[in-house]
C-alpha cells in the first residue's frame, strides 16, 4: 500500500474527499494519511487552495481507500 500525507501546514484547513464528499478538518499542522494501492496513484487528483484539499478519488466502489490520523490509526474507509 501506499500512503499520501495531507497537512495543513498554514492554518486550519478543510480535507474533502470526492465524489464521495467525505470532509475531514484539520488544524493547523495537523495532517491525515490516504492509504491506496499504488496503481491507483497517478489517478488521484489533488486540488489546494487557502484553507482547503480537495482529494478526487478514482474508481468509487472498486477500491479501498484508508484515512489514517496522524498516528496511523484508521479513522475511515472510503468505497
């Protein structure tokens, strides 16, 4: 698996997972982990603006995606 690290390095920010519309607030540098099989990877949309990620997942319901805290704990599957 593979992991991708999301942060909020300045200042509070909104996670959005889509399509799915999943959102996860982060302080600020705070961080949440995408965990994904790595063939997936190159199909992952990543979107920032001030105070937001938005995260454009592929293939809805073909594929676990796992949302981990910042100490690697499961916090949600998605699909």
């Amino acid at each position: 698996m593979m992991k991708m690290k999301l942060a909020a390095t300045d200042g509070p920010a909104r996670v959005t997972f889509e399509p799915g519309g999943v959102v996860f607030m982060l302080a600020a540098e705070e961080s949440i982990t995408l965990q994904l099989d790595p063939s997936l990877a190159p199909s992952v949309e990543i979107n920032i603006w001030p105070n937001g990620i938005a995260v454009w997942l592929p293939y809805p319901g073909e594929s676990d995606y796992i949302v981990l805290d910042s100490s690697n704990r499961e916090m949600t599957r998605l699909w």
